[in-house]
C-alpha cells in the first residue's frame, strides 16, 4: 500500500514523497530511521534475547570442563605422610630417630624456649636453605643436611608454620617430612622438658 504525503520546508511545499506504509504510520524515510526504526531495533533486541540462553549454557560448559580439569589435577597430588604426636616424637628424639625442625622466630626461642635436639631453621628461609650444598649448609646452621629419604618432623608453636614448611620440604623433594601436630604448646601441655638457646 502506498500514500501520498507531503511535507514543507520553511514554509514553501516540498515535492511529493512516496512513502510505503507498512504499519509506519505514513512516515518518511527520514522517519523511519529515527522513531520509526524501533521495531527494528525491537527485533534486534529480541534476537539478543533469545541468545542469552545459549550463551550462558556455553559459559556453564566452559565451567564444568575447568572444574573437572581442576579436580584431576588435585586428585593427583601425592598423600602427605601422617602426622606425629607428642609421645611417638618423644620416643624417636629420645633414640635419635628424627631430625626435629623448628620455623619458629630465633625471638621466640629466645623468649619461650624449644624442644631439646631441635634444629631451628626461619620458615621464610626454609625453602631456599634446603637446598644449598652440603657443606654449605652445615656451615650456615650448625648440623648436616638431612638426606631427603631420612625422617624429618617439622614444628612452630601451634603446628600452622609447620605445615607450610612441610609442603616447602616435599615440594623440594623430601620425602617424608611429618608434621608435629600441636607443635609446641602440645609439647608444653603434656610437660615435655624444654631447653633455651645458647646466647
């Protein structure tokens, strides 16, 4: 269907436009894209609308594959070894079984004491200590290196610190390497002897 409309420009008649009138109202090309283009941009907006679905069932898909993909990689990450108790410690430093690593602060030492035969290396230097040379780091704390099969406890004061330096130690390539749970307050609350560094 068309019609006839005519429009004026500063007062004079303008020529004669043919104008489609497809539920536009009789409006003019100008017209159409400016208010008359709604419907267009309605379709469009429709369009979008109808896309959210797929797009969110694709980002669900995308999230699903990365979970799976993250649980294979942590379901491959070797069992810690078992922690160790006060009296199983007790019984091994009393025999020389185990080196006993203390990460706690030199100050802490200093001010609440340590467990005797404990070595005490900084957990923030643990992980670069652990592995200098041999020679290197006998000189640097005192006693030898500890082979990386050998039996290894590590503590702070309530057994946090303690498992960081464990991960450190194994990420290292020690092999077992045991937390003392409780660490120091344990040792304390069940009256083992306590010794103080030599100033």
């Amino acid at each position: 269907m068309y019609c006839i409309m005519s429009t004026r420009v500063n007062g004079e008649m303008n020529r004669q436009d043919k104008v489609r009138g497809q539920g536009y109202g009789g409006m003019t090309g100008a017209s159409r894209r400016t208010g008359g283009g709604r419907p267009k941009r309605a379709g469009k907006e429709m369009n979008r609308l109808a896309r959210i679905p797929l797009m969110i069932q694709g980002q669900v898909r995308c999230m699903n594959k990365i979970s799976l993909q993250s649980s294979y990689r942590f379901s491959s990450l070797p069992s810690l070894p078992n922690d160790i108790d006060f009296a199983e410690l007790k019984k091994e430093l009393d025999k020389d079984g185990v080196t006993l690593i203390d990460v706690r602060l030199p100050k802490e030492l200093h001010e609440n004491g340590m467990v005797p035969k404990s070595k005490n290396i900084l957990l923030q230097a643990l992980g670069v200590s652990i592995l200098l040379p041999e020679e290197d780091f006998t000189d640097k704390f005192g006693f030898e290196k500890p082979d990386v099969d050998e039996p290894i406890v590590v503590m702070c004061l309530a057994g946090i610190r303690a498992r960081t330096a464990q991960l450190a130690m194994i990420g290292a390539g020690y092999k077992n390497v045991r937390v003392y749970v409780g660490s120091y307050e344990d040792w304390l609350e069940n009256g083992g002897p306590i010794v103080y560094p030599e100033v």
